[in-house]
C-alpha cells in the first residue's frame, strides 16, 4: 500500500447521523419501522441504565471490578440485534449490550464481577460464550466454533453464524491475527466484530496499527468495513450484512465498528490521566442514544409519553439490578472446583480434597481454642 493510499480517510458507513437524520446507503440498505427503531431506543437506554448502576455499585464496595460500555452501547445493541437465534456469540469482557440481546440476566454479569460465580450461563441456551478475560482469545474460540459449524454443515441461508467481539488493542494479539488467518484459509463463517473505541487501556489507537482496522482483513484475504460505531441503525445493517454472508458460504469478514469509550477502561482505571478533556466532549456530541432520540422526534415517531415510560422502566431495571447484586449470596468455597471439567478429574478431586482439608482444620483450631 502506498504512502498516500495508507491516509486515505476510509469510508464510514453511516445511516443516522449525530443530528438524528436519516439516510440510506446502497450497499447496505436497512429496512426498518418505527416500532423497530423504537425498540432499538429501549435497548440502548436500558442497558446504559445497568452500566451505570454497575459502575455506582463497584464505587460503593459491591463489585470488584466493572468495564464500562458507555458509548459503545449502538455498536453492541445494533450487531447483536442482527444476530439469529441460533447464532453463536463470542464476548471479550465488556459486552454488556449483546448479553442484554442474548437474554442473559444483568444479575449474571454482576455475579462474574462480584466474585460469586464464574459465569452463570449455558452459551448453547443463549448463543453467547462465556466473557473471555485474556486478550483476543475469543477470535480463535469463534474461528474454531465456525469450523465446527462449516464441517458440520450448517450452511446456507438458514444456516449458522459466528461472530467474535474485541477491541482495537486485541488486534496487535497473536490469537487475533492467527484466527484471522484461520478463518481465511477456512473460508469460515465468522464475523470478526472490532469495536474500536480510540483506546486499548492507556494506548492510543495510532500506537495499534498505521492504518484503518478494517484494512487489515485484505491482507488476511476477506472483506473489512468500517461502520459508525454510533449509529445503531448502521450497525446493524453493516452485521446483519456480514452475518449473511458468512452463513452463506462466502467467509469471514471484519467489521470495525469506529466508537469511543467514553468511560474509563474499567472502574480501576482514571482515564484523565492520558486522555484530552476535549476529546471526550466531541464524542459526547456523537452520543448514540441522543442521535436516535433525535430522530424519533424529529419525525413524530415518539412523544414525550414514550420517552417518560422508557425513563420509568429504565429506573425499575436500576432498582432490580442494585437488590439483585447485594443480595447475592457468597458461595461456598469448595464450589470453586464445581464444573472445571465435564468428567471427574484425579487432579481436580486431589486440591478439592486438600482444600477441604485446609478449611477443616480451622474448624478443628477453634474447637481446641474454646476447650
């Protein structure tokens, strides 16, 4: 790629735009109703209702750790709404939207981040993968499950899909770059979905990659795209389109969704301290929720009624997820072997045994103490 061609400024594929018109794209045309939209809007506002109640509760003791998705709610909302049921989804860690669209609980996540369960989920129940901790692992587990899926031979329009979601800092990672290449050779039916959110912790994206996201799918031999990570509706035309195509025989395809964080990384992380105050304030101009409420408006598709019952449900959904999350009760600690492996592991039975064992003689102590 030349020098020139390498700052081109990509094309964004964009439907809504931050002042809530409307447009149409001809390669990705969306049809869609008010009530549709209408729905989208419930989405986005609900699961940043649970966000921020996550984050108030870990300020308050009651989490140990919470990623935030404020901002990136549309590209969450938007790709998962395209997904079909018995698709199968592959999370990083902070896809709170696409677990709300897989019909996962809220009190589920807060359970991971609470210290109480390891996840509480059956992924084949809901065609969501468990959240994955370590960096871009989760791309080799889809490209893996695609495989599957390929030799098993659920393909064609009725067919399966597999999508894998990660970040801009994810795809410096090996297992990133090496699922790429799986799925190329492979011909997979896998979407690879980057929400871009301008930060890999403290790293800013130009410290990532020299050129586009999206970009670097040609290299691996598949399409990529970039889409407004803002805009719902492109969103899920952009998926809806990927997710067809990979069902339909014709591989993968990277979409990178161009967002922004505008939180912090997770509630351990002060993102004043590498960030511009500036910044912040343009992408809030951008805001996905604002930008779809504005088209609502705009074009009498909603009233104040409607607006005043989602901000009504919004605060019931906050009330539930802040009861559910303190009345959790503490596991017990030998459950911590429970469901490590499908079948009896010698090892496994070995530490619950010596564990069991640790956690006696406390009992044994105390009973002397008080002779």
């Amino acid at each position: 790629m030349s020098e020139t061609a390498a700052h081109e400024e990509p094309e964004l594929i964009q439907l809504l735009t931050p002042e809530g018109e409307l447009t149409q794209h001809p390669d990705y045309p969306l049809d869609i109703n008010a009530e549709e939209i209408r729905a989208l809007y419930r989405d986005l506002v609900l699961v940043r209702r649970v966000d921020s109640e996550a984050v108030s509760l870990q300020r308050q003791g009651e989490l140990g750790l919470w990623a935030s998705l404020l901002g990136q709610e549309a590209a969450q909302i938007g790709s998962a709404r395209a997904l079909r049921e018995d698709d199968m989804a592959f999370p990083s860690y902070r896809e709170h939207g696409v677990a709300w669209c897989r019909g996962i609980e809220p009190k589920e996540l807060l359970g991971m981040f609470r210290g109480v369960t390891n996840g509480g989920w059956d992924p084949h129940e809901h065609g969501f993968h468990l959240y994955t901790i370590v960096i871009g692992s989760q791309a080799l587990h889809a490209t893996g499950y695609a495989m599957g899926i390929q030799r098993d031979g659920a393909v064609g329009e009725d067919g399966t899909a597999v999508i894998s979601y990660f970040g801009d800092g994810a795809t410096s990672q090996g297992d990133t770059n090496e699922a790429f290449n799986f799925a190329s050779v492979n011909n997979a039916p896998v979407v690879f979905f980057c929400q871009n959110n301008q930060w890999a912790i403290s790293e800013s994206l130009d410290r990532q990659t020299r050129v586009p996201i999206y970009r670097r799918a040609a290299g691996f031999g598949f399409p990529g795209v970039r889409v407004d990570g803002n805009d719902v509706l492109a969103c899920l035309a952009v998926s809806r389109a990927a997710l067809d195509n990979a069902r339909t025989g014709n591989g993968p395809t990277l979409v990178e969704a161009f967002t922004y964080r505008m939180g912090a990384h997770t509630t351990n992380d002060d993102p004043t301290r590498y960030r511009d105050a500036g910044e912040l304030d343009e992408w809030k101009a951008k805001d996905p929720i604002l930008r779809v409420r504005r088209y609502l408006e705009q074009n009498g598709l909603a009233d104040e009624a409607f607006f005043t019952q989602i901000d009504e449900e919004a605060d019931r959904v906050g009330e539930q997820v802040r009861t559910q999350c303190r009345s959790m009760p503490d596991p017990e600690p030998l459950e911590i072997f429970h469901e490590v492996y499908a079948d009896p592991n010698v090892h496994i039975d070995q530490q619950r045994s010596e564990f069991a064992d640790y956690l006696a003689s406390f009992e044994s102590a105390g009973a002397e103490g008080g002779r």
